[in-house]
C-alpha cells in the first residue's frame, strides 16, 4: 500500500518502540499539508507519543501553546458579535484556521460582497493556490469595493490594490515574538533598528517612519492612526482601545504600549530590571529577551490548588467542575474555552487516582483515542484515528498521472518575503521540475534542460526537466517559492523588484487566461553595485496558479498535492508559459465542496462549529448559534396539458 518495503517499516516500529519517552514526531506541513486527510497523520503520530509516554518529556514533543507567552496587551478587544461565513463557512465547521484562501469562489457564488480588503502581509494572487481567480476578485469592484495591500516587499497582489502602504519588516517595526523553542517561556522585543539606533545617540523620535528607509510605517503606529481616524470622536467606541491612560485624551504611543505589557504582563521582569536600575521598557530595549519560566514541564500532569476547587463537581467523566473564578493570567496564548456544567460550573481538570491534575484542552480533559466531537458532527467513521486515502493515492489517479510534489523547496527562500534579497537569489532562482529517469522513456528521452508541459486539472505551466535519481519515479517536484513575476507594459513599468522578479505578459479570452514570459533578470545600474553584478536569468515559474483549490474537508487545509500529466513541451511552447480556465476551477472547488458535512446538516446542537475547538479571533458565544433555514423555494407549478 504504501510502496516501502516491510523491512524498512519494520526497523522503523523497531525505532519508535525502543525509543522509550523520547520520540519526537514533529510533522510542519509536510504530509498533513499535501493530502486529503492528512490530518490523521498529525493525529496518529502524536498516539505514538502517548503511547511511548513521549509527550512533555526531555526528547518528546510538547503541545506548543504551553512553551509559548502572549503578555497581555494594555487593552484587549471584546470577541466579535457576528460570525464571518466568508471566512468560517458552514461547510467546514472542523476547519483549523480560516478559509481564506477560497475567498474568491465563496464571492463568486454570491456569498458575500466585501466592502474593504486589506491584504496584511499576504500575497493570496501569488502564495495561495488559484491565483488568476484572486485576479479575477481583486480586480472586480462589485465584489471587492476597496483593496489596500500592506505589504513589507512589493508582491504580485500589490498590481490589483487601490492602495499599497509599505510595511516594516522585522527589523522596522517593533513586536514582541514568543516561540516554543524549548522546555521554557520566553518573550523576545524587536524594534525598528535605525530608530533603536538614534534614540540611543539622543535622538528624540516619536514616530518611526522619522527612522525607517522610504515611508515604511511600522504597524503598531499604523493601525493607531487608522483607528483614531476612523473613529475621531470614540462614538464608535474603537478608539478607546489605543487611547493613552497617561494622558487621557490622547493617543497611545508605542513607548507606553509596550512600556506597560513589560511591566504589567511579564512576571519577574520589573524586579530583574530595576536590579540594574532600567524600567523594564529600558530592559528590553536593551537586551531584547526575557525568559519567564524555565522547566514548564507536563502540564497536564499538575496539580490544580485547592484555591481552584470552590464547590467541586466531578461528573461520570471525571472531569472536576468548579466555581472558583479563572486566576488572572498575564499569558494570553490562545487555548480553548473551558465547559461549563448545568450550574454554572467552569471545568478546572479531571480525577486522576483521586487527585485533581489540569488535563488537556479537549471536552475529556484528557487526548482522546474516540473523538466524540467528530462523531457527532457527521464523521463517526473517522472518529478514531485511521488511514485516509489521499486525493493523489494511485487508486485515485489515471493511469497516465503523476504525483506532482508542490510542497517540495530547495530550503532558501521563504514564499514572497525574501527575494527582495540579491544573497539568496543568488544562490537559488530557479525550480525545475524533477523527474527520475525510468519517467523519461514515455516523453522521447527526456534530457535534464528540456522544456515540459506540466498538465494539471486547470491548466497547465511550462517548465524545465531536470532528470535525476534523487526522486522517486512516478513522482515529480518542482520547488515552490519561486516563480516571481512583474506585471510589463504601463500597469507594471517600473514596478516591482529587478532581481528576482520576472517581466511578464497576462491575457485574458473569457475564463482563460495566459501568463507569458517577457524577460528574465540581469544586471542593471543602481546605488548599490552588486545589480551590475547579477549573472543569471532565471527566477523560476509560479506553478501555483495552476493549482485548484483542494479543502481538506474535515480540517480545511488546502492539500497542495497535485496529480498531473506531464508532456514533452508542444511546438510554440515557451518557458515560464502559464495557462489555466477559472470557469474550471471553480467547478473544482464545487467538487471538494461536495465532500464535506455542512454544519447546518450535521450539527448536534444548532451550532456553526463546536464552541470548544480553537480558532482565531474567537467570537461571542450567540454567534455560534446557526442562522434559521432559508425558506424552501416554491415549487414550479406542473404544466397543465395543452399549455
């Protein structure tokens, strides 16, 4: 089933059954983003840690969210009163992040029009799968009213915006980073380094963009501004959340932002900082990290203090109830909400042998082998942890397809973030589509340098071969994260980035539209040297915009895996040749859709989506309520005969 030898699986249970409680089973992306289901494969590895005892140990793995630190902020924004269905739609109410990416199609059907768009950081026409359909969206003002792309390097998504307002990168703006690292909490403090740097001479700078190259405008004091703008007079009751509590009346400066997160938020830390006489904004500002906790340790396995038991309730589960209020907790990393019992009661943990521990976020309080929540919301047959078959399994290909790996990259450059960068292009701008030997017979002796012809379910792009060993055959790759391209002609002269980006021609016949290669890269006079320098041609071919839309229908995960068919190039082919029809790619998005299990069929409880799974920007609890079914249409009255 799986194509790899007995052996080989055998010396791998062999592996993980003598590791004892050190296994690490970390899956980033990989599986669980390139296939229908991969889910399970993030849910059956992390039972191998439960059953080898490996989770929270040194060698194990640790749910992140406990290594993490989020210092309160001086205000924290109420939840959402209303439910957003062009981001959560109904029918993916299992989905782990927001389904953003199918934006485009959920418009399209008349879900929704957007008034304002503002793309933060984000590149959907280039990163996300479909791109010419953002095209389509970002260029449609009855769907779209206004676009304001706020971005760090100029992007593809940047050519369809009203607006594009330069943001800082890391080393522009000020943010504070908390990563799971280690057995450990930490916070880190970056700060724009010329303004940093200025203050430190005497300077007095009260706004970044005084120091930052360009107009780039760090967004702290961005959405400050926008939202005292927005709202001059607090009548819309937005403004109060930037409003300084020094000096009522005014805005919040990001001295004091910051200056009372890092004395109110972070414990230990004003104590540490006045031992070497900095307020605890000077302590960061200085040293640009600060370790909260060392050894966080299992913290399913701690105890809960009796100050947490007021009027304990433990139900047929084992879950203890109380009545004592939730401690106050300067560590904001999300986690999901606690149940509630008929009284009234927040669940605080489970009996464990008679003794109350804290347990995992999960209606259980502990992992759990049978998911209730997937049985009652219409998947009981992947209630426990299984083998999906992959949208790109052999069964489910024709015989003349291949596995097309666009989750594959040469580990350089990082999406559209990072080819602003003349070192890193240097060393990597080009993707060419590998493809082992015993594949090359079928296409007339394919030889590495050759032009193919990449046939996906939309469309297709044109690419070199490079044959090579190093993948397996039936399989080909063709790294992402490349590709870049600038618009030719007046919409795009002059504008884009020279090193890694390519000119290109975009066409449009009715649903199809045709990317074609213009110009490649070379060296060009500039106030840094090193443009005259630039010895290659190639940035690469933007395979995603031949890709559909594939949501996983459980997790919502885009499963990137494509399978293709890929050709000898045909006569009038050129390199970087991209063509795909929208019209088909929404009928794609139409099939994936049919896999799913809508909440206003399967939903237990009258629910969009079960109020204990995490998500992001969690709205009020009313929200969740399901709206009332849209009246049947009335049936068309039969004909009479001899009408």
């Amino acid at each position: 089933e799986s194509g790899v030898e007995a052996a080989t699986l055998q010396e791998l249970a062999e592996i993980v059954s003598n590791s004892g409680t050190q296994l690490a089973t970390h899956n980033w992306r990989s599986a669980a983003a390139g296939n229908l289901g991969g889910w399970q494969v993030s849910r059956t590895l992390f039972l191998l840690n439960a059953l080898t005892g490996s989770i929270a140990t040194p060698g194990g793995t640790f749910p992140n969210s406990w290594n993490k630190f989020v210092p309160r902020p001086i205000r924290l924004p109420n939840h959402p009163k209303v439910w957003n269905d062009l981001s959560w739609p109904q029918e993916y109410p299992l989905s782990m992040m927001e389904m953003s990416f199918l934006l485009p199609h959920l418009v399209k059907e008349g879900r929704g029009k957007i008034d304002t768009y503002i793309s933060r950081v984000y590149n959907p026409v280039w990163t996300n799968p479909d791109g010419f359909s953002w095209i389509e969206l970002l260029s449609d003002p009855e769907k779209i009213g206004f676009h304001v792309a706020l971005t760090p390097t100029w992007n593809e998504s940047a050519f369809f915006a009203d607006y594009i307002l330069p943001m800082g990168h890391s080393s522009e703006r000020h943010d504070t980073i908390s990563y799971e690292q280690y057995d450990g909490q930490y916070v880190s403090f970056r700060q724009p380094v010329l303004r940093a740097a200025r203050q430190r001479l005497g300077e007095e700078i009260t706004d970044t963009r005084d120091a930052n190259p360009g107009e780039v405008w760090e967004e702290n004091e961005f959405w400050i501004e926008l939202t005292w703008r927005i709202d001059p007079h607090g009548a819309l009751g937005i403004r109060d959340f930037f409003e300084s509590k020094k000096r009522p009346g005014e805005k919040i400066t990001v001295d004091e932002y910051y200056g009372w997160m890092f004395e109110n938020s972070l414990p230990g830390l004003p104590e540490k900082a006045a031992a070497e006489g900095l307020s605890p904004l000077e302590y960061m500002r200085r040293y640009g990290a600060y370790e909260v906790r060392k050894k966080v340790g299992a913290v399913y396995a701690q105890e809960v203090p009796e100050t947490e038991l007021d009027d304990r309730h433990v139900d047929g589960l084992g879950r203890v109830f109380t009545r004592a209020p939730k401690p106050a907790n300067p560590n904001v990393v999300p986690f999901p909400p606690a149940s509630i019992d008929d009284e009234g009661r927040r669940q605080v943990g489970i009996d464990v042998d008679g003794k109350v521990v804290r347990g995992f976020p999960t209606p259980t309080g502990r992992l759990e082998f049978w998911s209730r929540t997937l049985h009652e919301w219409g998947w009981p047959e992947l209630a426990l942890p299984t083998y999906i078959k992959s949208h790109v399994h052999r069964q489910n290909m024709d015989d003349d397809q291949m596995v097309l790996l666009s989750t594959f990259r040469i580990p350089v450059q990082i999406h559209t973030r990072s080819q602003n960068s003349k070192w890193l292009d240097e060393i990597a701008h080009t993707n060419p589509l590998w493809i082992h030997p015993d594949d090359t017979a079928a296409l007339g002796g394919l030889r590495t340098g050759d032009l193919v012809r990449v046939e996906t379910e939309i469309g297709y792009f044109v690419v070199k071969a490079w044959v090579t060993q190093g993948i397996r055959p039936g399989v080909v790759a063709c790294s992402h994260h490349m590709g870049r391209w600038k618009l030719d002609g007046a919409a795009g002269t002059g504008t884009g980035q020279r090193i890694g980006m390519a000119t290109v021609g975009l066409d449009r016949e009715g649903s199809t539209w045709a990317m074609t290669r213009k110009s490649g890269v070379g060296p060009f006079a500039s106030n840094d040297p090193d443009t005259q320098r630039i010895w290659w041609t190639d940035v690469g071919v933007h395979q995603n915009l031949t890709h559909a839309v594939h949501p996983d229908p459980i997790s919502g995960m885009h499963c990137w895996h494509q399978a293709v068919r890929v050709r000898k190039a045909e006569p009038g082919d050129a390199y970087g040749d991209i063509s795909v029809d929208t019209v088909r790619s929404h009928q794609v998005y139409r099939d994936w859709l049919e896999k799913t299990r809508a909440a206003r069929d399967v939903s237990p409880d009258g629910t969009r989506r079960p109020y204990w799974l995490l998500r992001p920007v969690r709205p009020e609890k009313e929200a969740y309520v399901l709206p009332p079914a849209a009246p049947a249409a009335p049936a068309e009255a039969e004909p009479v005969p001899g009408d």
